[in-house]
C-alpha cells in the first residue's frame, strides 16, 4: 500500500520532521562527508610525499645509482614531491571547502606552483622518454655523451618550459587584485592561453612520447629476438660483440682485447701459441659467455621497456581527464559540467605523482635492490 497518497498521512509525516532536524541532518551528512574526503586526499598526498622522498634518498645513499639515467629519475621525483608538499595541501582545503579563503598572494602563489610542478613533471616522463631512445638506438655513441652535465641542461629545459607556462596568468589576475576572491582557478576566458598551456603541458608532450615510445618499442623488440643462436652456427666473441647493437643497461668488452685472447700468436694455424684444439676451446667458451650476457641484457632490456611503458599508460590515464575537460571548457563557452567532474579530474592528475615512483621502485631491480638495503640499514640503525 502507498503510505503517500493520503494527503493526512503526508501532513502528519511534515509534521513531524521538522525543517530544524532536516538542516540539521544535511550539515551532519555534509560534515562526516568532508572529514572521509579530507582522510582519504591526506592519505594520497602523504603517500606521495613519502614515496618520492625514499626514491630521492635511494639514489642519494646508493652509488651504484649515480648515473645520469637516474639522475632524471631522481629529478622527476623531486618534481613530484613539490607536488605533494606545495601544491595538494592547499588543494585539499579548497577541494572540500569549496571556497577560497586564503588570499590574492596564496593564490597566485598556489596556481603558479600547481602549474609548473605538474607540467615539469609531466615534461620530466618526456626527457627520461628522450633519453632511453637514445641509449637503444644509438648506445655506443650516446653513452660518449651521456653526462651529468647532459641531463642537467635537459633538466633546465624543463623547467624553463615549465615556468613559461606558468607565468601569463599572474599578469591577468593582478587587473583584478582589488576584487574580494571566493575562487582560485585559472581564467578559462582566454582561450589563447587555454590552447598555450594544454597543448604545452600536455598534448604535445603525449605525442612525443608515443612516438618515442613506439620506436623505443620496435628496436627493443628487434634487438631482443635477434639473437645469435638463431643463425644456426657458432659465433666468437669478437663477432658477438660487433653484432650487439649495445645497451644502456650492460656493458661490454672491447672486441680489440677479446680478439688478442683468441689469437695469442697473431697468427693463423698453432704456431706461437698453442694449439688450434686449445684456441677452438676458448672461443667457444667466450661465445658462449658473451651470448649469455646478451641474453640478460635482452631480458632487461625488455623489463625496461615494459616499465616505461606502464608509466606511459599512468600518465595518460591519469592526465587525459584534466586536460581534456580543460581544453572543452576553455573552448565551448556553452558546455556545462559537474565542478565535482573538476575536483575528481584533477585528483587523478596528482595522483600521477604518486604512480611515478611506485613504478620505479616495484619494476626497476635496481631501484628495488636499494631499496632494500636501505630500509634494512634504518632499522637496523
């Protein structure tokens, strides 16, 4: 039976709740609600900050990681630990508040911090890209050129990028500096800007990195499935070491040194030497050696690839959103989304910052080694 279509019984039920106990229940469902949200982002921005200072520490503490591969890493994790200490603090408060009561100046501050941190983030996944292609496809001469010194002035591109598209709002908002401020978020209006800024922080980064990915990709691919025993003959050492196209993760024996062992004479038959048994013996030996080591390289080669590829696919998953939903509200003035739609798009790009160095160190045998290591010497200390 309906217990609403006696007009008495509906009197009787407005009666009794009273718009006293419904306000009162609304702000206590409101309440509880935003304590959840608020435990639930300072959880994720804790853990962001406690991830990306442990892979900063890793590589600080750990010699074998001093190499200038790393140094990116390092430099991304950097990035990605300003997110989560200047910029999802106050994100959270404004997240669940959903008015801004810090100030013109905080504000400023805030906006240019969010958008250089994670467009230096996102620019950083775009060099680490750049600079694993280069050490598979051309890993005798890069690794010549492969410095600190290197990385560093690729670092610095970063961020000047980065500053660049930080910067044009703050000379926008300063026109309207006298106004009371009950909202801190860039002026979609200008759609010039809107197009700078989403096409730089992210569009055209995500091209190049698919690209990059891709052929990263292919040669991997192909230096992992030609290998030498797939000839059908024996090769020496010296052969197989002219035949590796190089990897930035093994290094190997100069073929000059190889070859003298193999021919102690300097010569053909057994003469000055040793016997040709002896010599056949060593060569098969070395070749077996060396095709061992192609084949680990191929494997991590192939493991390294595979990570960056997971780290690829978070990126996209986690920024598409944001800068898709930036890029239509910026451009159709008619279009109306959910501010909630907003609020969870731009979580999920900070959450990005978190993925990053989970990654590294749950894919990276390296990074996971010291790891290790290092969480063993603190308790034990």
């Amino acid at each position: 039976m309906d217990l609403f279509n006696s007009s008495d019984e509906l009197f009787l039920i407005n009666a009794t709740v009273s718009p006293t106990t419904l306000e009162s229940w609304d702000k206590t469902t409101l309440l509880s609600f935003q304590i959840s949200i608020s435990a639930m982002l300072a959880i994720v921005t804790l853990a962001t900050a406690l991830s990306n200072a442990f892979v900063i520490a890793t590589i600080f503490l750990t010699r074998k990681l001093h190499t200038p591969a790393n140094f990116l890493i390092g430099s991304l994790a950097v990035t990605d630990l300003l997110v989560s200490i200047l910029v999802m603090p106050i994100s959270i408060v404004y997240t669940v508040s959903k008015t801004w009561t810090l100030g013109q100046i905080v504000c400023d501050i805030w906006l240019s911090s969010d958008i250089t941190f994670c467009t230096a983030s996102i620019l950083h996944l775009c060099v680490i890209a750049l600079d694993r292609y280069w050490a598979i496809t051309d890993a005798l001469e890069y690794s010549k050129r492969r410095t600190m010194r290197r990385a560093a002035l690729m670092i610095a591109v970063v961020w000047v990028i980065s500053v660049s598209i930080s910067l044009p709002p703050l000379f926008w908002r300063q026109a309207k500096a006298h106004e009371e401020l009950t909202e801190c978020m860039v002026n979609t209006d200008q759609i010039s800007y809107t197009l700078y800024s989403t096409f730089g922080a992210f569009y055209v980064p995500t091209i190049l990195l698919m690209i990059l990915y891709g052929r990263i990709y292919v040669a991997a691919r192909s230096r992992i499935f030609k290998t030498p025993a797939t000839s059908g003959k024996r090769f020496t050492a010296a052969q197989l070491i002219q035949n590796s196209a190089g990897s930035s993760l093994c290094s190997l024996n100069s073929t000059s040194n190889q070859e003298g062992h193999l021919h102690p004479g300097g010569g053909g038959g057994g003469g000055g030497g040793g016997s040709p048994l002896f010599t056949n013996s060593v060569k098969v030996k070395l070749a077996d050696s060396v095709l061992e080591r192609k084949r680990l390289c191929a494997a991590r080669e192939k493991k390294a690839t595979k990570t960056l590829g997971i780290i690829l696919g978070a990126f996209i998953v986690c920024w598409l959103p944001f800068f898709v939903f930036t890029l239509v509200m910026g451009v159709c003035k008619d279009c109306w989304f959910h501010p909630v739609l907003f609020d969870v798009f731009t979580w999920l790009g900070y959450l990005n910052s978190l993925i990053n160095p989970v990654i590294y160190t749950a894919f990276n045998d390296d990074f996971k080694q010291a790891f290790h290591k290092l969480t063993k010497f603190k308790r034990c200390y």
